[in-house]
C-alpha cells in the first residue's frame, strides 16, 4: 500500500512528535522512539495512539 513520500515528510508520531517511517513488513506506520506501529486502513494513516501498538 503506497504512502506518498509527501505524506510522510509531514506526519509525525502523537506520542513524541518525532519522525515515522513505513513499515514494510507489515505496511504500518512505525515511531522507533516510541517503538509504536501505527496501522493504516483504506489507504489512510491511523494516527491515534489508542489504536498504536508496540513493536
């Protein structure tokens, strides 16, 4: 599922405002600071840390 590089120059993880990188394994959005996984459903990016999970 592709993000455009646009998009992910711009988000940035809830939790500590840091930079998020794609996942390719599992095609989430991941914080390594964090180490929280963001999912991404219907092409657009869940950026709720309620709905993050570690990794």
């Amino acid at each position: 599922m592709p993000i455009r590089t646009e998009l992910l120059e711009i988000l940035a993880c809830p939790k500590c405002k840091g930079p998020i990188r794609l996942a390719e394994e599992d095609g989430s959005l991941r914080c390594d600071a964090c180490r929280l996984a963001y999912p991404i459903r219907d092409e657009i990016p869940v950026m709720l840390i309620d709905e993050a999970q570690s990794f």
